[in-house]
C-alpha cells in the first residue's frame, strides 16, 4: 500500500507548528520528533512512488481519474 507524502509532509508541518505552543520542553520535543517521522515517511513514500514508476507498476489513479469515477450524486 502506498500512502501520500504530502499528507505525511502536512503532519510534519502541523507537529512543528503545535510544538512551538508547547508548555513543557519535553512536549516540544515529542512534537519535533513526530514531525521528523512525518517528514521520514515522507521521503519513503516517494522512493517507494519512484521505485514502482521505474517498474512500471505505480498505477494509482489522477484526481481527474478519481473525479470521473465518482458518481454524479456525489459531485
């Protein structure tokens, strides 16, 4: 299964931000630590993405593809 590295780069982003509202050091740190595991998976998911282009195997649909295979109701 392949997930989105923007996502996990969006966590990554909202760990920081919350991390500079920390009241304790040690909240702070967590939340920088969650944040470079965010940023890691991250960066896996786009070796994994490169890897399964470069095998031709990486088929997921475009936006526009998933927007035409969404049913008209759900527009």
């Amino acid at each position: 299964m392949s997930g989105d590295p923007r996502e996990c780069r969006l966590h990554a982003l909202e760990c920081w931000r919350q991390s500079e509202f920390a009241r304790y050091p040690q909240s702070r740190e967590t939340l920088e630590q969650f944040a470079k595991l965010w940023l890691r998976l991250a960066a896996a998911y786009e070796r994994e993405h490169a890897l399964l282009d470069t095998c031709g195997e990486n088929q997921f649909p475009t936006p526009k593809e998933l927007e035409q295979l969404t049913p008209a109701a759900k527009r």
